[in-house]
C-alpha cells in the first residue's frame, strides 16, 4: 500500500513540475520596463541581482531616481523593449536585450539606446530573472563616480510698451544693499539699528541674513534691493561705511502707480505657483508676473530658460546630454496712451474709483486706471511687513483693481434701455408720458416702495427723460418693454457674455427681473444690474458706429474695430439718441451741463448708482460720466468715482471728465 502510494506522490511531482512555467526573461525585463514607466522606482529596485544591489541601497536607488527625474524636470518617459519570439536565452544563465529611453526634459528631449544585462538568480529556492544594474542604465555616459550637471541661462524678460514705444515696464537696474560680516567688527549692532531703520527690515530678518550657512566673513551678503530714484535713502546708506552696494538687474515701472493695476510687477515665483506650472519650463529661481499683464502675459514675457544637462567626468570632461537655447521673452505693445494714462490717474486725486479712454471708432483702449494705487517697483523690490499691512488694512482698498470690476451702472444704462424700447416699440421718440410729482408707484402692491427723481417735468419725452435723467420715466420704460425682452435686449450689448478682451474683467450680469419693482429699477441701472466700465464703454460704441457695437482691443497689433454685435441698436436709433445726448451736455438744464466746453461738442450721460439695503435710509453712492468727443468721435472717457454722497452726485465725475478732456483738445 506504501508503495503504491509512493508512486502516486512521485508521478504527481513529475506532472506538477511539468506544468509549472520556467521563467521568461524576456517577459521579467517587460516588467521591469514597465516599472520604470510608470516610476515605481522602489519596486524597480527588487528586480535588482544581488551585485547591483551590493553597489546601491534601496533607498539610495529610489531617491536618485526621483531627485533626478524631479532635478531634470523630467517628464513623459516612455522606455520600450520589444520581445522577440526567436529568443532563446531562456535556456541559459545570462541574457541581453536592447531597451530605448525617449523623455522630456528642462533641456529639451533625451534619447538613448542601451544594452541591459540579465542574470537567473535562485532566491528562496526559487529561481528568476534579475536586471544586473549600474548607472549607465540611466544615461549610457554615466559611469560609477561621474555626476549630472544641470545648468540654466534666464532669458531677457520682454518689456511693455505704450502706442508710441514708451516702456511701462522695462529692464533696468536697481541697488542691492549689503554687507561683508568680517567688516562689521564692533559696529555690528549700531549698524543692524541703521540698516534696520532704511531698509524697513527687522533685525531679527537682518540676523537671519547674516547667520546663513553660505556666510562667510569676506563674502557679500545681500539684504535688500533699492530703487536708483530713492536718492535720500542711497545717500544715507552710503554715509554708512560698513554697507556695500551694487548694481543689478531688475524690473522697472517708469509710470509708477498710475498704471500698476494695469502693468502689474513681477515676483520670486513661490512653491506652489512651481507646482501649478509644472511642466511649463519654470525653474525654483525664475521671476514671474504676480499681476496685470505680467502675469496675464508672463509666459510671452518671460520667454524660455535655456538648459543643458551634462555628465561631468571625474578627469574634468564633459559630456552634454540635452541642451535647450535660452530663448529671449517677446515684448508687449499695448493701445495705451501713457500720457493720457497719467492725466486721468491724476485727476482721480486719490479718489476711490476707476477711469477708461477708448477710441470707440477702432475700439483701441487709450487709458485703464484704477484709484488708489500702490507703487509697483516697491512691490517687486519688496513691501516689508509694516507696508503690506497698511495697504491691506487701507478702507480705501489700494490694491484691488476697480476697472476690472463690475459696478451698478445708475443712469448711464438709460441709452441702453431706451435703445431696447425703440426696437421693441415700448417707447416712441414723440411719445409723452404723463408723470406727476417726484416718485411713482406701478399700484398699490408696491406697498411703501417708490421710483424716484430729481426734476419736476410733465409730460416727458425720450429726449428729456435723457437731459433731465427721469428715472421714472425709465422705469415705465422697463416696465412696458417686459422682463423677457428686456433681459434679450440686454444680451443684445452684450451682458452675461464675457468680453473678449487681454485683461480678465468681470462679466457684466443682469440679475432678477422677476418682479415688477426690479425690472422697473433695471430700467434706470438700478436693480441687480452690474457692469464693469470697458464694457460700458463698448457698449456706447454703436452711437458713433451706425449702431454696431465695437469690441474694445489692448493689444496694439489686434486688428482695430472689430464689430462685437452687429446692430445692437439700429443705424437710426444710434443718431437719435446721440443727438439726444449732445444736449445731455449742451442743454443748460441737463445734468452733465457742467461740462460744456466752448468750440468742444461733448455729448455724454451722468449717473448716480445708489447702494442700499432698503428704500428711506441712506447708502452709498457712486458718481458716473461717460463722454465722447462729438466732432472727431476719436475719444471717449468713462469714470465711476465711489462714495460720492452729499458731494454733489455725478458732478463729481462730470468736473474730473471735463477737465480730461480739456487737456487734450
């Protein structure tokens, strides 16, 4: 029975090994490639023979690996091994084969072939394929001892420039302020108190500087970068005998705070913004736009580092891997007027609010300010800690960017609507409206809520609900135009689309029409409708454009006037309410009457947006005016100034524009 049994157990032994498969080295090495595909380096490494292993640890493997791939910005790799159906190195102890590595890299493509050495190795009993490793399997030029070099050329940042070639942002230079520690002796901590007070840095941050591992007691130790125009400052550095200063490169803002909301500057790029353009050429030293159109633009600016990876030798040689050409940045011209951009910076005096320049004809964008401003040289060079808090803590908010925002339009939307109203028939040009006293109600659904306005006038017609800015009358208006065909009429100008434009602006919206008191209040730009001011400019260009609306342009080689909606309003209409607005301005009961200049036809619409939460207590207000040159039709200004409540309303704006305009007649 025992023997039977024996013979049993000796014939299923033999049948089991049979079966089993011998191992492949062809499908051992696919494996590994595959691995290394996908960059599981750790697991890369147990397919490992034993000598390799002796020559490099686990963690030493995988950390090189990924230092290099993270170093070299490596990225798609893609290492192939085709196997081979006449393979018969199975039968034997060693095999070879033939892998190709195609990759990307920070210098540009890597591509190599190189010959990969099996070995079977019997390892817990069991008998496999092993990659017989060394460094040439990550460059063939690398051999035990050599090190990979990396070495980056930044390239010259492309400027920006006005339409006549006057730099908004060009390359320059600035000083940077330092000290060699040997040379500080016994003064070192008068010198700190000095350095800590003109350079608006702590001493703890001057100690830090100083206390760097690199420091050494004859080398220069940057602490902070100065602008040339600063010569008070300079001159007080100077007079410090232990600080040094140098000259280098840095960016420069000739116009200051009249256009930093515009332009933008430039910063150290930060880990994370490394992270988001990962893949995108950028290394942990270059310089990139934080704002405006250097950030917008900062890939066409920045241009592309050049980069060459090298296999230094230990007899000095070396052998170039990858090698990418630094590629100079491309400059930036922009429509932009920088005088006109300086006047009307100017003439807001500080004010909370922003001002536009177009040539509604070609639709070139002349000025794009914001009010107040910060200094954008100070911000690349760097606010300390005490000025960014007072400019984050200032109520009149310097750094946001007011242009791009939308606003409640107040009465400069009443062309608009009473565009709509004609194309829909709601209103006609010798139509009267019987309107009583200074408010209105629909009926009494409306509880304690009126429509409200300034003048006295009955009856009313378009052309005085224009000069005298009826709000009443536009009310009816919105009303008998309806929600829907209202909210159409809208669209038709371009609300809730965005503009195609360089700068990122809000989308103007319409909001709720639901109910009758917001289409009423909709009418007159009130209600939930917002508008960010280069729309309200392009959506004025069909009255100098035989009713089609312009798309507004920033870029000087952007081909000039575009047609954003053709016929927004019809030929006719556009004439008529130009007309209309012409009297806006010359007629001396209308509301931007103030600006009537002789031998200087302006026409133009004021506005006075009010914010509050209810009807009967007082909000805010903010004070409208847009204008256009009527005889040449080659300039167009727009300004919203914030808060101006019990400071005369709209005139405010009226007086700023006015004076604009008398500036360049």
């Amino acid at each position: 029975m025992m023997k039977k049994l024996l013979g049993l157990l000796f014939i299923v032994a033999i049948f089991t090994s049979g079966c089993s498969k011998s191992p492949n080295p062809q499908e051992r090495f696919s494996e590994y490639i595959a691995l290394w595909n996908e960059q599981k380096f750790d697991k890369m490494y147990d397919y490992l023979t034993s000598d390799a292993k002796k020559s490099i640890t686990k963690e030493e493997f995988t950390n090189r690996y990924q230092k290099i791939y993270v170093d070299l910005q490596i990225t798609d790799p893609k290492i192939t091994f085709k196997q081979s159906k006449d393979d018969n190195q199975a039968k034997g102890e060693k095999a070879d084969y033939t892998f190709s590595t195609n990759m990307d890299s920070i210098a540009g493509e890597i591509k190599f072939t190189q010959k990969a050495n099996l070995k079977k190795e019997e390892r817990d009993k069991k008998k496999n394929w092993y990659v017989d490793w060394n460094t040439t399997y990550i460059f063939p030029e690398l051999k035990e001892g050599d090190k990979i070099g990396l070495s980056t050329t930044s390239p010259k940042r492309g400027g920006i420039f006005d339409r006549s070639g006057k730099g908004l942002a060009v390359n320059g230079e600035v000083y940077e302020v330092g000290v060699v520690p040997g040379k500080l002796a016994d003064q070192k901590d008068a010198v700190i108190q000095q350095l800590s007070s003109l350079l608006k840095l702590t001493p703890d941050q001057i100690n830090k500087a100083l206390g760097a591992s690199w420091v050494k007691p004859d080398l220069f130790v940057p602490l902070k970068k100065v602008s040339m125009d600063d010569k008070k400052r300079i001159e007080q550095l100077v007079a410090l005998e232990p600080v040094q200063m140098k000259k280098v490169e840095a960016r420069i803002y000739p116009y200051k705070d009249a256009a930093a909301h515009l332009i933008g500057y430039v910063g150290s790029i930060t880990a994370d913004e490394l992270e988001k353009l990962k893949g995108k050429g950028y290394t942990s030293t270059d310089v990139i736009g934080k704002r405006g159109l250097e950030q917008v633009f900062d890939e066409q600016l920045k241009g592309k580092n050049g980069a060459k990876i090298t296999i230094k030798k230990k007899d000095g040689s070396e052998n170039v891997i990858a090698e990418k050409v630094v590629e100079d940045g491309k400059d930036l011209s922009l429509t932009i007027d920088s005088n006109l951009q300086v006047n009307m910076f100017k003439e807001l005096k500080g004010e909370a609010g922003a001002a536009s320049a177009m040539n509604p004809k070609t639709g070139e964008t002349l000025a794009l300010v914001s009010s107040p401003s910060f200094d954008p040289n100070q911000a690349n060079l760097g606010f300390s800690a005490d000025e960014w808090k007072a400019l984050q803590e200032d109520k009149q908010q310097p750094l946001m960017t007011r242009f791009k925002q939308n606003y409640a339009p107040g009465s400069v939307l009443k062309p608009i609507t009473a565009s709509i109203g004609l194309t829909n028939g709601a209103i006609t040009p010798e139509q009267s409206l019987e309107i009583e006293g200074l408010k209105w109600q629909k009926d009494p659904s409306w509880g304690s809520y009126y429509v409200t306005r300034v003048h006295k006038a009955n009856p009313v017609n378009l052309e005085k609900a224009l000069v005298l800015s009826d709000n009443i009358y536009f009310a009816q208006t919105a009303l008998n135009i309806g929600k829907d065909a209202f909210a159409q009429g809208l669209k038709g100008f371009n609300f809730e689309e965005e503009l195609v434009y360089p700068f990122p602006l809000q989308t103007s919206t319409i909001g709720s029409l639901d109910k009758d008191i917001s289409l009423a209040d909709s009418g007159y730009g009130q209600g939930q409708i917002q508008m960010n001011i280069v729309h309200l400019m392009a959506a004025y260009t069909p009255l100098m454009n035989d009713g089609n609306m312009i798309r507004p342009i920033l870029l000087l080689d952007e081909q000039k006037s575009q047609v954003q909606k053709q016929q927004a309003m019809t030929s006719e209409n556009a004439k008529m309410i130009s007309s209309m607005l012409r009297k806006v301005v010359s007629d001396k009961h209308g509301t931007a009457h103030a600006a009537e200049m002789a031998n200087y036809p302006l026409s133009g619409k004021t506005g006075t947006a009010e914010i509050k939460q209810k009807q009967g207590e007082k909000g805010i207000e903010n004070g409208w005016f847009i204008a256009y040159d009527t005889k040449s039709l080659n300039l167009m200004v727009a300004m919203v100034v914030e808060n101006v409540l019990d400071r005369g309303g709209s005139k405010v704006s009226v007086k700023k524009v006015k004076n604009i305009f008398s500036r360049v007649k």
